[in-house]
C-alpha cells in the first residue's frame, strides 16, 4: 500500500534527500534536472479516515536571502479499490520585496510549479515502485 511507504519515512519517498536532511529540489527542462540544494524538513503524517498527509518545507542552503521558504504537503487520498491520488501543494512567499514580486510574476512562479510538479512525478514514481512490490493493484496517480 503507498500510504504504509509514505508513512515508513522520506527517505522512502523523497527523492534525492539525505539522512541529515539535506536535499536538491527543482524543476526537469528537456529531462534534464535543475536543481538548488535545500534543507528539507518533513512534519509527522496526520492521518483521517483513508487519506493520510505530511508537512513539508524546503529552504535553499546557499544565498537564501534569494530563494523562498516553500512550505507544502504531500497527500495521499483513495480514489477506488486499486488507485491512490497523489497531491503534492505549496505556496512561498517571494523574497526582495516588489523586485521580487515582480520577477515572481514573469518567470519564478513557473519555476516553482515545476518544481513541484517534478517532486510530485518522483514521490509517485518512488511510491508506485513501491507499492508493486507488495500490492500490485495499488498505484500513485499523480495530481500537482
């Protein structure tokens, strides 16, 4: 089941995070991955009912005066017998005031939705491989 893998830790599903917390997050351009170095911080899952969901945060490592704080979760929700919706959500605040804000609206906004759409497809595709070893009905369809 994905929600026991999701639960069993991120190291499990997180792609690319250290034991220490560390990790690289961003966005796939032509399959290629940019990544900036962050620490990852990762709340304790809050279960209710069938669906189960986890805090998430990342702050850059380096010039981080220049990056937001994302602060999101990732959830895990049944759909039917065999399928599990995957959501992974986020919201940021842009640093450097109104220069900020402005170059949040022409380019840094697509950045973050990429991102998270490419955290998304890997906690599903670490989640999915997962589950198939124990359960092969079982799948993460993705929805960032």
């Amino acid at each position: 089941m994905v929600t026991a893998a999701l639960i069993s830790g991120p190291r499990k599903w997180f792609p690319r995070i250290n034991g220490d917390g560390s990790g690289a997050v961003g966005p796939s351009v032509a399959g290629v991955g940019f990544r900036k170095k962050v620490t990852v911080s990762i709340g304790e899952p809050v279960t209710g009912g069938s669906w189960t969901e986890i805090p998430v945060a990342w702050q850059a490592t380096t010039i981080m005066k220049m990056f937001p704080v994302m602060t999101g979760k990732v959830e895990l929700a049944p759909v039917d017998a065999g399928v599990t919706r995957l959501t992974v959500s986020g919201m940021y605040s842009p640093p450097l005031g109104r220069l900020g804000k402005h170059l949040d609206d022409a380019l840094m906004h697509r950045v973050a939705e990429g991102t998270v759409r490419e955290l998304a497809e890997s906690i599903a595709k670490r989640l999915d491989g997962d589950s198939s070893a124990h359960d092969s009905r079982s799948k993460a369809v993705l929805r960032a």
